[in-house]
C-alpha cells in the first residue's frame, strides 16, 4: 500500500475508504496491515485538523454581511 499525501479533505476520505476496505478483505499481510493502519491514522489526523480549520473559518450572517464566526475560546 503506497503512502501519499492527501491534496484535500476528499482525497483524505478516498484514501482512508481504500485502507479500510484492504484490511476489512484480509487483503494485507500484518506487517502491511500495520503500516496501513498507521496510514490510516495519520489521514483521520489530518482529516480531523481540516475539519477544525473549516469550523474556524465558518462564517456567520449578520445584517447582510458575511463575517467569520469568533468562538469564545474561554469555553
């Protein structure tokens, strides 16, 4: 299973998809299934961090103008 670095968000989920149907078909000798697993959780990380950056930029309306979202960081 060749590692590659998702271009965005989609690709990160296309990946994962790929990894989770190899290991479900028992596909992968362990040693390859480790390391797929691994590959597998850096793509959740990354999926995670490109989640949290896109809930940051969410924007809100406000009298007809968009603005980005302040969260109270305190919470």
């Amino acid at each position: 299973m060749k590692k590659t670095t998702p271009k965005n968000y989609e690709d990160a989920l296309t990946q994962l998809q790929t990894i989770t149907e190899s290991m479900q078909n028992n596909d992968l000798p362990l040693e390859e299934a480790l390391a797929a697993y691994q590959q597998g959780q850096e793509l959740v990380q990354y999926c995670q961090q490109k989640l949290a950056e896109v809930e940051q930029k969410l924007q809100v309306l406000d009298n007809g103008e968009l603005k980005e979202l302040k969260l109270d960081e305190e919470h």
